[in-house]
C-alpha cells in the first residue's frame, strides 16, 4: 500500500463502517468511492444518535435511530472515518 485510499480500495465488495458528522453512523457493502470520499453503499444500516437534555433533571437523554437503506449515496465532505473489514489473515 502506497497510499491512504488503497486501503479502502482493497475493501470494495466488502462490509465498511463509516463514521459521519452529526453523530451518523454506516455500516454497508461498499461499491465504489473516489478521492473525495464519495461512496456508494448498498445494505446499509444508519444508526442516527440524537442527545438531549431533561430540562427538569439536567439529565442527558440518549436516543438511537437505526434504519436500513438499500442503497445510499455518501458525499464525503460528511465521512469522518472509513474502517475496513477486519482481516484476520
């Protein structure tokens, strides 16, 4: 590997997850992607973590969203973080 998105290259076809901005997260097969980090993901699932603040307690409430796409275009000027299959060998 020469460089950064040859990693990503070696995964295509395979499960990635892909951490977004505003507390966004993808986990789906990967097709395609270029230099600027557009993908193309099919059997996604999207967990949406959304905090709030009780205004009565000042407790922080914590709700999770999940739902599933059967194809999604990302733009990467959103994509945080792209981690590979794991690869045992």
């Amino acid at each position: 590997m020469e460089e950064p998105l040859d990693l990503i290259k070696l995964s295509i076809d395979e499960r990635v997850y892909v951490k977004c901005r505003n507390d966004r997260e993808l986990r789906g097969r990967l097709h395609a992607f270029d230099q600027h980090l557009n993908m193309v993901l099919s059997e996604v699932e999207e967990t949406i973590t959304d905090t709030e603040e009780d205004e009565e307690t000042g407790e922080e409430i914590v709700s999770k969203k999940t739902r599933t796409v059967g194809m999604l275009f990302v733009r990467g000027d959103i994509v945080v973080l792209v981690s590979p299959p794991l690869r045992t060998s």
